[in-house]
C-alpha cells in the first residue's frame, strides 16, 4: 500500500515533493514527471506541477543539460557521445541536447580527450591500444581518438585496434 493511497493529493503536495527531490539535485522535467507518477500523483497534476516548477525556474532542461556536460566534459573527461547518450536517458528532448552539445565542439573534445589520454598514460602506463579503448568507452568520436592517438603516441599507427 502506498503512503498516499488514501487521502486525496493536493497540488502543493506534489510541488513539495517535487521541491525536495530537487534540493538534492539537478532533474530534468521528464525525471520529475516520472517521480511524480510513481509516487502516485495523477497525471494531470504531475503536468501542473511540471509546468508550475518551470514557470518559477526550479525546472530547466536546457539549464541542466549545460551543467552536466560542463561537469562530465571538465571534471569527468567524458566523450560527448557518452554525455548525449545521458542527457538522453535523463529525459532531456533530443534538440536541447543537440544545441547544448554543439556549443561545445571538437575543439572542447579534442582537448577533453587529451586530458584524459595523459591521465591514462602517467597514472597507469598504457599502451596506445589501451588509451584508444578507454577513449571509445568514455564517448569519444574515432576521428578525435585518432587525433589523440597522433598527438601522445608520435609516430605510432594512429589506426591502431581499440583492444
């Protein structure tokens, strides 16, 4: 039995709700929408609270998606590959994703990359082969690890198997 089965749901309940899920951290609409949902609130009240929450700045998908490719491009050293596959599964609609990602470039992910590469490489003494896989798994495009491979490795095959 749900903790709210049996009373009736004000809307400032589900504002509540909502607003202490968010003073934990960044959600998106989608995210808020589907914990509200779950935690039994009716669907016409998880759209005004949704909308409620935009209109008063708690809710922004746009403003989200900017910190966290901040965050995963700065402190993470993710790929952007692996940032659009998050930002996707967060709920974030494709366009928003898209026009946040292109703000970045392959100048940010080129240099992004490259961090990580060197990290790899002093930390743990990687080969080329190595450096190339994690570069793939943490979301990098081929052609920037190809970049990364030609600048850390000169003179090695930049073509090398992501093994």
């Amino acid at each position: 039995m749900t903790r709210r089965s049996n009373r009736e749901l004000m809307p400032e309940d589900a504002i509540s709700f909502a607003i202490k899920r968010l003073a934990r951290r960044g959600y998106s609409c989608e995210e808020i929408r589907r914990s509200l949902l779950r935690a039994g609130y009716g669907m016409q009240e998880t759209e005004e609270t949704v909308k409620r929450l935009q209109e008063a700045g708690y809710l922004d998908d746009e403003r989200l998606a900017r910190e966290q490719c901040a965050y995963h491009y700065g402190r993470k050293l993710r790929g952007p590959l692996y940032v659009r596959r998050l930002l996707l599964e967060r709920g974030i609609c494709r366009d928003v994703v898209d026009a946040v990602l292109c703000d970045y470039g392959a100048e940010a992910e080129t240099e992004t990359a490259i961090k990580l590469a060197e990290r790899c490489i002093h930390q743990q003494r990687r080969s080329p082969g190595a450096v190339a896989a994690k570069l793939a798994r943490e979301g990098f495009s081929d052609e920037t690890i190809r970049k990364v491979l030609e600048f850390c490795f000169p003179g090695c095959d930049p073509n090398i198997s992501q093994s």
